[in-house]
C-alpha cells in the first residue's frame, strides 16, 4: 500500500494519480487493472464494467459458505 500511494502515485485535486508504469514495474503487468480499480475506489469513483476488464474473477475457494 505504502508504494502504491507513496512512490507510485501523486495527489491532484485530492485525487491519487497512478503511475501504471511504475505499478508493473513492481508488481507485474498482470496485477496493473486490480491496482487500478482498487486505486479508483479509494478515490472515490465509481467502477464500470470496462474498469474491471483483466481483474481477475476470485475463485470458489475465496467464498464463505453462507450458514443460515
């Protein structure tokens, strides 16, 4: 986290900027669109469909069985 909002972006207009190239760099090509939408989200945007384009799906394993 700390790189990712201290090294690997800056703030404007009280917004975080992400610089991608440095976040591959870093954390491989694969993981850029799961930084970038987490990146969005703490900014306070919304997430469309095309935001979500090479984020991978989580697995059946990830999910909690739901106990009623």
């Amino acid at each position: 986290m700390q790189f990712i909002f201290e090294t690997a972006s800056v703030q404007e207009n009280g917004k975080y900027v992400l610089n991608e190239s440095l976040v591959a760099d870093k954390f491989g090509q694969e993981n850029v669109p799961s930084i970038v939408a987490f990146v969005k989200l703490v900014n306070g945007e919304e997430l469309e469909e095309k935001d979500l384009e090479g984020v991978p799906y989580p697995s059946r394993s990830f999910r909690r069985k739901a106990t009623i």
